[in-house]
C-alpha cells in the first residue's frame, strides 16, 4: 500500500484512499508490476469496523496477473 490517505468522517465513519502496488515474476520469469488506485469507506457498528464501500480504479489485480501468464503466439 503505498501513500494512504484517511479521512475521519465523525466518530463512527472513515474512508481511506491508496494505490496498491503489486509486484510479481511473470510466465518467464520477468518482473512485472500493477498500479491501481484504492478507496474503501468504512462504519463502525457495534464496535465493529464494517467496509461499506469499496472503489477500484485501473486494470483489475486479477486480469493484470493472468494475462501476463497467457501463452504468447509465434
């Protein structure tokens, strides 16, 4: 996680914002890295933190590390 933000919006809400950063060897061993932008908003319920929003900008974790992983054509 990398440059996190909180915002305190009271005494029982708070949204953070990030950019995670994953890093990781692709199919042939090269070193690749995704970027995306992170914010989650959370409440606390019952002295329970609960996220209650969640926002992903940028090509999703998932579809970054399979394509990498894809067999390249000749």
């Amino acid at each position: 996680m990398l440059t996190p933000v909180v915002h305190a919006l009271g005494d029982d809400s708070a949204c953070i914002a990030y950019v995670l950063l994953l890093q990781f060897l692709d199919r042939n061993g090269q070193p690749q890295s995704v970027r995306t932008e992170e914010t989650r908003v959370w409440h606390k319920k019952d002295s329970r933190w609960l996220c209650v929003h969640f926002h992903r900008s940028g090509m999703p974790v998932a579809t970054a590390i399979k394509a990498s992983f894809q067999p390249t054509s000749m």
